[in-house]
C-alpha cells in the first residue's frame, strides 16, 4: 500500500512538475505530454538501471500513465490567468513532492532488493532527483540538482534513514515524506546552501 501510495504521489507531482516547466518555455501540447510524461517516469528509469530491475517494468504501469495523461491534459487546459503568478512556488512545490516521493521510494526498493546502506543512498537520490534533472536538461535548463539552494541532499538524507532501518510503517514513511518535502521548501526560502569553493 505505501509502495503504490508514494509512486502514485511522485508520478502525479513530476508529471505536473514537467508540464509546468514545459508551458513556461512555450512548448506545445506534445512537446508538454513529452516533458512531462519524461520527468514523471525518467526518476523510476534510472533506479531501475542503477538497481537490476528490468527497465520494461515502466511500461507495465498503464494506470499510472493514464494518471500522469489526465494531470498533464489539466494543466495544460487549466486557465492560465489563474495561477500564472504563482507558477514559479507551486512549480517548486511539486518538485519537492517527487523528489521526496521517489527518493523514499528508491531507497525502499534498493533495501529489498538486498543493497546496502550505500546502495540504498545512491538509489534514493538519483530516483529522487532523476526526473527533475531530465526534465531541465530537456528544457535547456540548469538542473534544480546544481543550482545553489540544497536539494538532492534532502534525498539523500532519506536515504540514509531508510538504510539504516530508522523509517518502518506507513506512518513514519509519510512523516519522511512531508519531512523532506518541508526541508526542500524551507531551502528555497530561506537559500539555505552547501559551501562552495570556486577555481575563479
């Protein structure tokens, strides 16, 4: 049940997320299905390579395409007018959704499938953060993994508790999710960043 749950969750969060993106730099209605259908599946594509997990698996989630088909078509329907202004935070928001859905996600099922502590890090990170960074690249963007505030960390520090078996029950995997979801939001406000060092 947490399983579907959390891929529902994280699907429906990168499809919007992508379309989102996709209108702001004017595609069209295709070119906002490709993106967003890319940025929904893209993260559980890459734990399925990084883990061992056949990569056809994806194509046998037909209710989860029709899921991410409709949120795709309503937002892009959806008048623009009405949310315009706020597209940038809600933007954010359903990112931070996705990333923490499928970071939880990876790192569960890198976990059953016998991988260790390590293992369990690199596949709730990239899982989380696999989608967003497609969906960028994609859109001839900067990665939300490279920009300043802090993002795949959250991730990772996912990662890292279900590894250690800190995270059991669906109650503490949702207080995970809303966790990292607040941490990556409270990042973006307040521009909480790493230290850097620059070459220049």
């Amino acid at each position: 049940m947490t399983w579907d749950v959390l891929n529902i969750i994280g699907t429906l969060a990168f499809a919007i997320s992508g379309a989102i993106v996709a209108m702001d730099e004017d595609f069209d209605i295709f070119g906002v299905m490709i993106l967003g259908f890319t940025t929904a599946f893209g993260g559980g594509t890459i734990r399925n390579l990084l883990i061992g997990i056949p990569v056809e698996d994806i194509w046998a989630q037909g209710n989860l395409f029709i899921l991410a088909f409709v949120a795709i078509l309503v937002v892009f329907l959806f008048p623009t007018h009405w949310w315009i202004r706020y597209w940038n935070r809600w933007g954010i928001f359903f990112d931070a959704i996705g990333l923490a859905a499928f970071a939880i996600q990876g790192a569960l099922m890198a976990v059953y499938s016998g991988a260790s502590l390590a293992g369990a890090i690199v596949a709730a990170t990239l899982t989380g953060a696999g989608g967003g960074m497609i969906r960028d690249v994609f859109a001839g963007r900067k990665p939300m993994i490279f920009r300043n505030e802090i993002y795949a960390l959250w991730a990772a520090l996912g990662g890292l508790l279900i590894g250690l078996g800190l995270i059991e029950g669906a109650w503490m995997t949702g207080g995970l999710l809303v966790a990292i979801v607040l941490l990556r939001m409270l990042s973006v406000q307040f521009g909480w960043q790493l230290p850097r060092r620059s070459l220049s």
